[in-house]
C-alpha cells in the first residue's frame, strides 16, 4: 500500500491511542486527589501527569500555578499543547481525513462524529465537574473506534498499519505510566498494607482496566511486584506490555514486502525479554531501568517502521545504528 | 400541505415544474401529488436529517481565502430536478456531440492545425496562455485529450437549451451526482417506486473501465490512481471519494517519483510502477521541472515520461486552450468542421472584448450584461449587469478598460428555475446542470447531472463558492 496512507493510518491509530491513555492517566490521578493525603501537596500529585506527557517544563512556562484545574486544562483542553487530548483527537481525525479512502466508510464517519462531538462539549462544566464523564466519553470513543475498526475494516496491511500504530502507542504510555507511577508510590513501599497506599495502587490498576482482572488473577493483596507483573510480563491482561509486543510481532510477521527484518528482529528481542523474564529478577535490578530501557527499545522500533514503511524512500538509505542495553 | 403551485409567486422566467397557463409540468405531476401529502414541517424535518447525515459522512469543501483545513457543506436541497427522456436524449446527445468535436479539435490543434489552415481559428489561439507547445507533436493514446468533461447547460424554454460552459481541465462536481442520489433514496424510497428514474451508480465503474483503456500502449493491466493536490483542496472529499468507489489508490504528489523514464509511486512494500493518472490537480502544479517551478504538489519529471508515452494523465496537458471563453466562440463551427453535423445545442451569443465593435457595445450595455473573465471560473472575478449596483457596475468598467481582452460578455440569460425548499416553503429558484462525458473507446454520458441552484432569491450566480447548491437529477426512462 501508498507509503503515505500507511503513516496515515498508523499515526491515526497512535493518536486515538494516546487520547485515550491520556483520559486513563488523568482520571486516575484525579481519583487520587479525592482521597485525603496529608503527606501529598496538591502539585506533587500532579505534576507526575505533566511528567509522563513529557511536558512538566512546559507547562510550567505557560501557568503561573500547578493547580488542579490548569493541569486538567492542559492536559485535556489545551491545543498549544500537542499531547493534549484535545490535539490527540484532532490529529488522529486529520489523519483519518486525509486517508478516509483506506478505511471502511464506518471508521471515517466514527471518527469524524467523533471530532464534531468534541466540539460540542461545554468545556466549563467539563472543568469544573464533568471530568470523570469526560475521560469515561474519551475510552468509549476510543473503545468504539477499535471495534468499529476491528468489525469492518479489510484484512489487508491498512489494517495492519492501524494495528501497529496502536500497540506500540500502548506500549510507550504503559510503560510510561507505570514508570511515573512506580516512582512516586515505590517510596512508601515499605508500608504495604496502608490505606492510602492501596487506593493508590487500586488506582494504578483501574487506570489500566486491571483491577478486576488483578482480583481474578491473584486472588490476594494488592502489592508492587504483583501490579508490576501484571502489568509488564501477563500476556492474558490486554494492556500489559508483553501483550502489545505479542500483538507487534504477529502484525510485523504478517505484513506484504522483504523490507521488514530489522523491524521484525527488534520486535523479537523486545518479545522476548518479556516472554520470559521474571519479576523477580527486574525488580533486582530495578523496574525504573527495566522501563527506561523498554521505552528506549520501544521508541527505536517506531523510527525503524517509520523509516522501513512509512517513510518509504526512495533509495536504500542505512538503518538506524543505535542499540540500548537491557 | 406542501404544494408546488407557487402561490403569489411570480415566475421571471420557465419553470421546470409549473407554467402559469398549464399548471403542473406532466414531468412532476407525480411528485406533486406526492408533495400534496407531505407537510412543510416534514420537508424541512427531511432537509435537517440530509444536512447531518452529509456532514457526518464528511461531504464538505473547502473555500478559498477561508482558514485553512475549514469545511463548509454546500446546501442539498430535498426537491429534485426532474427531466423527461426526450429532454435528456437532446442534452445528451448535444454534450457528447460537443466532447466529440472539443477532442478532435485538440489533437488537431496539437498536430497539423487544419482549424487554423482552414481559417475557422485564429491563428491567434497559438498565444493563448492555455496553448502549451510542449504538447505539439505529441500523441495521446486514442487521441483523447478530455477524457472526462463537465458541459454547463441552462435552459430559457421549454426546447431552449444553451451550453454555458464546457469544462475540460479538472472537472469536478460528479460526487455530489452520486451522493445526491444516495441521499434522495434515503430520504424518500416512497417516490422512487413513483418513478422510472435511471440508475447513475455506475459511473464510477465506467470511469475506471475509460481509465484503463487509455494506458500506455503495451500495458495490459495498468495501474491507475488519482491524483489530487491533496486534503486542503476545495474539492477533496471528491476525489477521496472516486478513488474508494474506483478502488485505486489516491496519490499526492510526494507520493511518486521518476526513475528511468517511468513514474513510480512509494509503498510499503517498495516503488510500484503508475501507468495510468487521472489527475484532479492543474497543468500549472503537475510538475515543477516543465511548468511552476515552485509547485511542492507536483512530481519532478512527470511531463517528460508523459510525452514519452511511459505515463498517461487524464485529462491530458493543455486541455485549458478549448475550454477557455475565447476558444468557447468557435466550438459550433468545430462541430461542422470535424463531425459535419449542425450543433444539437446552442451557444450563449458571446462579446469578445479585445474587439473593438463588441467593446463598444457592452461598454454602452453593461446593466444588461453578464461579463466574465476569459479563463475566470467558480463565479469569481465576474459582473452580473441586472442584479449589480451602479457603483459594482462602474468599478468593473474600469477593470475592463484596463484589460479588455481578457473579458468576455454574453446576454443575460432567464435561466430556468425549480422548485426548491426555502424557509418559506418550496418556491422557483434558478438552476444550471452539468452532465458529465466520459470519453475512452466510445464518448458517453450517465444519465444524470450536478444540478447546481441559487438559493437566493432571484439569484442568478448557481457556484457553490458563491453559496449555490445541489439537487439530485432525476432523468426518466420513459
């Protein structure tokens, strides 16, 4: 298929994606300001949202205060800022437009009512009160595209392209937020069991649509190195990254053309660190690099699709030579 | 009740529907009665639920000089245009024989110019900026130059059809022929069993079979696509639209490349050669190496594997030279020159400014007189005598005083009108039509048309620019 519709299809998926992980990150922390914690200032709760969008500093250069309310407008609202869900959704329905010939007439007329709703939204009470139906309207938004997508849309590498836009956008924003996450709960660890600390991680796990599988899995506490391995190495739980890198392998074998074996290679390795690695042994040598490094491998598989597929130049030009230890 | 009987109205001019003397036209008597039993408030209710419908499918376009990316729906409105077989035999017969005729005279013009020897052109067309010498000599397979034309036609009387228009570059309008019709089913399946009404549906089939026949010799299953300027152009959704229905891929300039004498375009799976382009982008943007040279829409080197033979484009180059108004003069005489047949439809008697006797008069003439630019379109840079104000018609004086030549002048014509759902019911407005002609192997026409109409009351001005809309058009079997 055109090298162009391809990036278009994929970095709709990514966006659709990042919106609706976006929606998961905000809601969660939200959840966690209503719980009473004397020890936490209110900044200190939130800035570790700004950190996972990557934008603390400039948030910091736009507003005057880390209060609740520009933190959600910023992350929800903002269209200067370009990982808000406002500009996730509006980039992902520009891509969509710019390709609607290669999806089902179902999928455009999704995303597009989907942008015109959008619109339609009074930002205020969203602001002031309706932020748990915002996030909630986000994920449905998201949850009916990929059903829409995965009902109707053509088994052909279209597909697969939307496919791998929205498994290695999982990945990154998984990673991340169990990045941030780990950093900000791992400090209390040593008092497991407290009240605070379980709603925080409970929290953790709803943000992910994990608690109840958390409950059905393990049938007992809610402790790190549990969420961890849910959320990092079980490949039955959607979200986890060993599941997006299942998904990322399969859809990298399965795509028309000779062009893909460094793509496939990295694929591999990633797959495979998490196919059988054990918590125990990435708790050992520290979560915090096992994820970094995860993000690191992660984000260079997405320049090598960008440069093998997407990109599709013209002459041979040599791969990336970058390589990250575990 | 809904009527067309238009009480107190005044007709300006021939009514599809309705005659002051007569009554309900035999054409639309069935819809009348139809109508008869449809209230206002259901209309308007119908007309609401196409408005939506259109804008979540997406069926927008873009106007110039607005923000960019900023999408406007053209009104659809729910009554359609509705033509006997008779009436249509006529128009189509007359659009193809002019087709016909415009495509012999550009493989002539581009090859020995007996138009030119033969004293019925002026020798003059060959400084027309639509001329493009790169084009001389060259041959085009089939000697098809307009493989797709759009032919504007409006009507005074009940047998008085003019061609206002013949348009051969990149003509756009026929997604809203296919969409109307989808629109019109939806809404109304009840008037479809009162009707014999011809299907239009395959006109994008017949499109792709006239694509694919026009491949470089040699090539027994070309690869075509569409090449549009790309999502920011006024009439995207259209071409985003023909590729789907086509089933071909929609290509962007940055998307091809020229290696070796041939074009490719890039795809994940590596170059794939392009056989056949049927481009929606202007002669001007196609490729920075032959024409602009500052076009980013373009492909570098894409006239030079065209005039080779290795890549058709349809339409092919320098098509603007026949449809421009200057050239528009002589196509009756093309008719008796190439085909020897009379013309089945009339031209608009037309005033060439850059002469000096036709100056004089429109000069003395403008309140009577519509005045456009040779090679203007959309509605843009044109005066409208009977509908301007004394200052409007003073300023453009001026504008053509400083460049007559670049200005024509035709009689205003009483365009005919149609019923039409307005705010206060369903009253005339005017309409034009612009049937589309396919030509490949043989020169054919669906039979259906982009119906355009002024919404305003009065208006003459049918460009969706200039805030006219679209009807379905209905041409019956028997």
């Amino acid at each position: 298929m055109l090298s162009r519709t391809a990036d278009h299809l994929y970095w709709m998926a990514r966006y659709i994606e990042r919106a609706e992980n976006m929606a998961r990150m905000l809601e969660v922390t939200y959840r966690m300001s209503m719980v009473h914690n004397a020890a936490q200032s209110e900044a200190g709760l939130w800035v570790p949202l700004l950190r996972i969008a990557d934008n603390y500093d400039e948030f910091i250069a736009a507003y005057d205060e880390i209060s609740a309310r520009n933190v959600l407008y910023h992350i929800a609202l903002d269209e200067k800022n370009p990982s808000s869900i406002y500009s996730c959704l509006r980039a992902a329905r520009d891509n969509a437009h710019a390709v609607r010939v290669a999806m089902s007439s179902e999928m455009w007329e999704n995303i597009n009512s989907l942008w015109l709703e959008f619109q339609q939204l009074d930002k205020r009470h969203l602001l002031e009160s309706g932020l748990s139906e915002f996030c909630d309207w986000v994920k449905s938004r998201s949850h009916l595209f990929r059903g829409v997508t995965y009902g109707t849309m053509l088994r052909d590498d279209g597909f697969r392209f939307t496919r791998l836009g929205s498994f290695i956008e999982r990945a990154d924003d998984m990673a991340r937020l169990l990045d941030v996450k780990y950093h900000l709960l791992l400090p209390s660890a040593n008092d497991v069991g407290g009240a605070v600390d379980y709603y925080e991680w409970s929290a953790l796990l709803r943000s992910a649509s994990a608690y109840e599988a958390y409950l059905k899995v393990y049938r007992d506490a809610v402790t790190p190195l549990r969420v961890a391995e849910l959320l990092v190495l079980r490949q039955d739980m959607p979200r986890s990254l060993h599941a997006c890198m299942n998904e990322l392998t399969t859809i990298l074998d399965q795509l028309n053309g000779e062009t893909g074996n460094e793509c496939k290679r990295q694929a591999g390795e990633m797959h495979s660190r998490l196919h059988y690695g054990r918590m125990e042994n990435i708790f050992r040598s520290g979560l915090h690099e096992f994820l970094e490094a995860f993000l690191m491998h992660n984000n260079r598989l997405g320049m090598e699709i960008q440069r093998t597929y997407l990109n599709a130049p013209k002459v041979d030009e040599p791969e990336l030579m970058m390589d990250f230890k575990w | 009740m809904a009527t067309i009987q238009y009480q107190n109205q005044k007709l300006s001019a021939f009514d599809e529907s309705f005659d002051s003397q007569l009554g309900v036209r035999s054409v639309y008597a069935p819809y009348a009665d139809w109508l008869a039993g449809m209230d206002f408030a259901q209309l308007a209710q119908k007309s609401r639920d196409a408005e939506l419908l259109f804008r979540r499918v997406g069926i927008t376009f873009a106007v110039y000089g607005e923000e960019a990316g900023a999408e406007r729906l053209i009104p659809f409105d729910v009554v359609p245009r509705i033509l006997a077989a008779d009436e249509w035999k006529k128009l189509s017969d007359g659009a193809c024989q002019r087709v016909k005729a415009l495509n012999m005279f550009l493989n002539d013009l581009y090859h020995g110019q007996e138009i030119i020897k033969a004293g019925i052109v002026p020798e003059s067309i060959l400084t027309n900026e639509m001329y493009r010498p790169e084009m001389q000599g060259v041959d085009v397979p089939g000697g098809i130059y307009a493989h797709i034309a759009g032919i504007d036609i409006v009507r005074t009387a009940a047998d008085t059809f003019y061609v206002l228009e013949d348009n051969l570059r990149t003509p756009s309008g026929v997604s809203y022929m296919l969409e109307n019709r989808r629109m019109m089913m939806r809404l109304f399946p009840d008037l479809f069993r009162h009707y014999p009404i011809s299907p239009v549906e395959h006109y994008p089939q017949l499109l792709l079979e006239n694509l694919r026949a026009c491949a470089p010799r040699g090539v027994s299953d070309p690869t075509v696509v569409l090449m549009t300027p790309g999502a920011y152009n006024s009439a995207y959704f259209e071409h985003a639209f023909l590729a789907q229905q086509m089933g071909i891929e929609l290509v962007e300039g940055q998307d091809m490349f020229v290696k070796d004498d041939a074009v490719y375009m890039r795809t994940t799976e590596g170059p794939k050669r392009v056989d056949v382009i049927y481009r929606r982008i202007d002669d001007d943007f196609i490729d920075p190496l032959a024409f602009k040279a500052d076009s980013m829409l373009g492909v570098p080197g894409l006239v030079s594997v065209y005039r080779n033979g290795g890549v058709t484009l349809a339409n092919a180059i320098g098509t603007g030279v026949a449809d421009d108004k200057s050239t528009y003069i002589h196509v009756p005489e093309m008719i008796r020159f190439y085909l020897g047949e009379e013309p089945i439809l009339s031209n608009v008697p037309t005033y060439k400014l850059g002469e000096e006797d036709d100056r004089k008069y429109v000069l003395e003439h403008l309140a009577e007189l519509v005045v456009k630019e040779v090679q203007g379109s959309g509605g843009y840079g044109m005066l409208v005598g009977p509908t301007s104000s004394k200052a409007e018609i003073e300023e453009f004086r001026l504008r053509i005083l400083a460049n007559p030549g670049n200005y024509i002048a035709q009689p205003t014509l009483a365009l005919s009108s149609c019923p039409t759902l307005v705010e206060q019911g369903v009253a005339p407005r005017h309409v034009d039509l612009r049937p589309f002609v396919l030509s490949g192997k043989t020169t054919t026409v669906v039979p259906g048309a982009l119906c355009r109409v002024a919404m305003r009351e009065g208006s003459l001005v049918v460009n969706s620019s200039q805030g006219g809309g679209t009807k379905d058009t209905w041409v019956l079997q028997c």
